[in-house]
C-alpha cells in the first residue's frame, strides 16, 4: 500500500472505519498469516493468531502515532503475540496422548475422523513443508524471529536491531549465519527428494 | 570467504537498508551473497493462504469493532448519565439553599406584654428558621426579632400607668382610711 494510502486508512480506522479495518486486513493479512504459520508450523495456530493480531489491532491502532513505519509497528506486535503463546506452551503444556484408554478402554484417536484438518486439507498438505519448518526450527529463536520479520515484515536491518535491541551488525551476522544454515539444510532435502525413486 | 567483523557487518547492514557505504571487496561480495541467500530462502518461505482464514479474520475483526463500538457507546452514556446526575445533586442543592419564603410573621406591634408574649411565634415561623441557614436571612429574622422584643417590652409610661391603676383600685376596693395620693 502506498504511503499516502496507508496514511489515510489508518486515520479512518482510528476514527473507527471498520472498511478502513478491512484494508489494512487485505493489505497485510497473507504477509501475516505466513509469519504466523512459519514461525508457528501449524495452519490453525496461525488462523488463530492473526484473528488475536486483529483484536490487538483494534485496541491498539488508537496508539499508532504515523512517526514510525506502520510495518514493523505491525510485525512487533504479530512477534510478541507469538511469544505470548510460546511461553503459555511452555508453562501449561495441553498435550494429549491419541493412544491413551479411557475406561471402556477406547483410544482418543479412534474418535477422531480419519482426516481431521480445520482448513483444507489439500492446500495445508500442499504448503505444510515439514522440512522447511524443521530447518527453520534448528535456527535459535531470535535468529529464526529475524529472518522472518525480515521477510514477513519487510523490516530494514535497523529496525530490526532496534525491535531486538542489539547492534546492527549483530542482526546482519545472524541472518547471514541462520540464511546459510537453511540453504544447506534445504539442498539437503532438494537432494533427498531428487534422488527419491519414482 | 573470510569471516567478517562485527563493525563491517554494520557497514553492510546500512548498504542493504539503501545506505551509501565504500566498502572492501569482501564486502562488496558479502552484500551479494546475502542478497542472494534472501532470494533463494526466503522465497521459500512465502505461504499461500486458504481463503476462508482471511474470512475468518474479517469476521472476528467485524467482531472486535462492534464491541468497541458497543463500549464507546456505554462510556459515552455513562458519562451523560454521571454528567447528568452531577446536575441533579447541584440542583438540589442549590434549591436546599435557596431563602425560604417566610411566613408573614403574625402581628408583632401590639403584642401584650407579659409572659403569654412568647406564645407569639407562629410554628411556621420557627420551622422556617431551622429550614433556612442563610445568613441575609438569619439576619432579617434577627433584625425582625429584635423588633418583637422591643414591642413586647413594657415602656415606662406603661408601668407608670400600670402602678397608678393599681393604687387606684386598692383605694377604691380598699377601707376608707386610705388616704388619697396627692393630686387627685
């Protein structure tokens, strides 16, 4: 979106234009749904975190004051939501085993459909690249959160060492460390894949 | 490609955010590099996303604005409700302390004097007293109170008179021994 445009819808949805609200949706939504579902490897947690970043946004746009970029405004929020979530994973774990028995001796697992996928299951099969989520994942968390802002956000180098709060060159060496740690693990799964029989 | 230091990675950094910087030869081919790696893998990253999440999203947002519309209204209303009830209390107080009309006070000017004089007030009167705290109307009722007392008193020709009568009667009921005062 252009700036000027920007400008003017984000003073409408201050005002509390909900079309003005529904711009900015359109304008950043996908960028954020694939920031959520990289940072995140699951469809529905993504789903769920930018209608969050929505509830947000509509509690916080009041407070965006234009100095800044709107973009990285945005993406600070998106990274704290999902840090948010990461560390109520961490302190109330809700993992259920599918194979435990209940008292009649039924597995959880049998219950569910045989194909359960709250999206669509074609397109998540078609996107979900375990792979790329796998390499992302050995990255350390502040290097993957990098270079997805960097990529979802479109955030410049200094920006970035100001949402993280370290030096600029810091940022550029672990992106350029964590983008070449990706690129081997991708040519590692490229060749696995081609070198797969027919 | 020989490790770089952190002060080059700066200079770097400020040349991909669109920077002007003279940079070394290594550099120069450390900017390519990583332009290139940020094509290569981040265009992995790209995710197409399944048309009913944003549908979703604009519901929930649609959600979130009726809410928010819904508090704004109630704190306005809470507000005119509160401004409203402030208005009400000034009100009242001000009509609380508004000067009472008095009652007009019963005749003052020929009251007999002696001890049924106090009986003079009307209930009204002292009602209107403990209604009224002002002090323009403490000090008319004052003023008006003074001039009662002042008319029920007893002037000295009164008593004068008073004194002559009395004698007058002893003399007339009395025996026939009583002399008369001198004058008469």
């Amino acid at each position: 979106m252009e700036a000027d445009r920007l400008r003017a819808t984000i003073a409408s949805a201050q005002a509390g234009s909900a079309e003005a609200y529904e711009r900015l949706l359109d304008a950043y939504g996908r960028r954020l749904y694939g920031y959520f579902f990289r940072a995140t490897g699951k469809h529905h947690d993504a789903e769920d975190l930018l209608g969050e970043l929505m509830l947000r946004l509509v509690r916080q746009l009041g407070k965006y004051d234009h100095r800044g970029r709107f973009e990285p405004w945005l993406f600070r929020i998106a990274a704290n939501l999902i840090r948010d979530r990461i560390r109520r994973r961490k302190s109330k774990p809700t993992a259920v085993s599918l194979s435990a028995e209940n008292d009649g001796g039924e597995a959880l697992g049998d219950k569910l459909p045989a194909s359960h996928d709250p999206v669509n299951g074609s397109l998540v099969s078609a996107e979900m690249s375990k792979e790329l989520h796998e390499a992302l994942q050995s990255l350390d968390d502040m290097t993957r959160e990098i270079i997805l802002l960097r990529f979802f956000g479109q955030m410049s180098f200094k920006e970035l060492a100001e949402t993280f709060q370290c030096p600029l060159g810091t940022v550029l060496a672990r992106v350029h460390r964590g983008l070449k740690a990706l690129r081997r693990i991708m040519a590692k799964d490229d060749e696995g894949t081609s070198n797969q029989p027919v | 490609m020989k490790a770089l230091q952190t002060n080059q990675y700066e200079r770097i950094a400020r040349v991909l955010d669109g920077c002007d910087e003279s940079l070394t030869d290594s550099e120069r081919a450390a900017v390519e590099e990583i332009r290139r790696l940020e094509a290569d893998v981040c265009g992995r990253l790209d995710t197409e996303v399944p048309p009913v999440v944003l549908s979703r999203a604009r519901a929930r947002l649609a959600g979130a604005l009726f809410r928010r519309r819904r508090i704004i209204r109630l704190r306005l209303f809470s507000g005119v409700a509160a401004a409203a009830g402030l208005l009400l209390v000034v009100a009242l107080g001000y009509w609380a302390r508004e000067p009472v009309s008095v009652p007009r006070m019963p005749a003052v000017t020929k009251v007999p004097a002696g001890p049924g004089a106090a009986q003079t007030w009307a209930p009204d009167v002292t009602s209107a007293l403990l209604r009224t705290d002002r002090n323009a109307d403490l000090l008319m009722l004052d003023r008006e109170m003074s001039e009662l007392e002042t008319g029920m008193m007893a002037s000295a020709p009164d008593v004068e008179l008073d004194a002559l009568e009395r004698e007058l009667q002893d003399l007339v009921v009395g025996d026939g021994t009583a002399v008369f005062p001198p004058g008469l």
